[in-house]
C-alpha cells in the first residue's frame, strides 16, 4: 500500500452538500480539544481525557497530518475525521485486511443529522481517487450503535468481533469498487 503522503495531502477542501472537509488551523485547536473532553464523544474510546492535560499537549494547530480533516458545518468546526495508517501494535492479525483506520469524532450537537455519514462518504470517496483499490478498517464497540449503523450506511463488512478493552469490539472493512 502507498501511504498518504506529501503527493497527495493537503488535498483541496472536499465540499459535500452541507459540509466541508478541510486541513486543521489554528482556529480548530478548540474544537479538537472539545471532542477529547467531552464524556458524551469518549464514551465508546475510555472516557474523557482530562481537559487540563489537552490544553499542555495539544499543539497550536493539532492534526497536522496526512489523513486528518476537520469537518466544518457553515463555517464552524463539528468535528474531526481521520484516515490513519493501520496500527499493527494495536492489532497485528488484522492488517491484511487494510493498511489505513477510518475514524470520527463529532461534537454531540451534531448528532443525528447524517453529518457523519455525510462526512465519512466524502472521505472515503477521496481516499479512493488518491489510492484506488485500497480497503479501509473500522474498529468500534458494538455497544455503539450509533458507530454500528454508520458502518453498515458506509459498506463496511464485519470480519470479526472480539474482546478489548473489556467491552465486544466490532471490526469491518470498506472497499471500493475497483
């Protein structure tokens, strides 16, 4: 697999009906610390991390990384979206599945309105312009059945469930139509 890289990150903003995915700014520092503080969005990821903690580590502008996008609803930042590099620490059997993790983080407000969905769909249709072929991971407790749906809505097929973190994880995978 080629890892995104400097050829083709920053892409241009992809814009869907309601949304825009962008590349982090400054201005986004306090939204990215929102998402990590808030109980409601660290429910299903080991809690909130303490918001003091975030305020010390997190950089100036945070994300500053291929794969990264903010998500931003009329001109204000809802959450953060992530293509990242699969972990294989985190789970070594199950990198031939994919190389690259899709993950999200909205604000609790945004809930509910396909945001997500919207969002992901966008993403995911960009990743396979940039690297075509390539299959993408999802990782999410089953108890989120938020997470769950938006898994099946995307084309995600479940592989495996398995236990982590003392909770039933799900594992799925997206491929694109080659």
């Amino acid at each position: 697999m080629t890892v995104l890289g400097t050829d083709s990150w920053p892409p241009a903003p992809i814009k869907t009906e309601r949304l825009v995915l962008r590349e982090c700014e400054a201005r986004d520092r306090d939204v990215v610390i929102e998402l990590d503080a808030s109980p409601e969005v660290g429910t299903y990821l080991g809690g909130p991390r303490p918001r003091a903690e975030l305020e010390r580590r997190v950089p100036a502008v945070p994300g500053q990384r291929p794969g990264f996008f903010v998500v931003e609803l009329d001109g204000a930042a809802i959450g953060t979206l992530q293509l990242d590099p699969h972990d294989p620490e985190r789970a070594p059997r199950r990198r031939e599945a994919g190389e690259t993790e899709l993950g999200y983080l909205f604000l609790p407000e945004a809930w509910g309105h396909g945001y997500a969905t919207e969002a992901c769909a966008a993403a995911l249709g960009w990743f396979s312009g940039v690297l075509p072929g390539e299959p993408v991971v999802l990782y999410t407790q089953t108890a989120n059945l938020r997470s769950m749906r938006l898994a099946a809505r995307l084309g995600f097929t479940e592989l495996e469930r398995f236990e982590a973190y003392d909770a039933e994880q799900w594992f799925g995978v997206w491929s694109p139509a080659r």
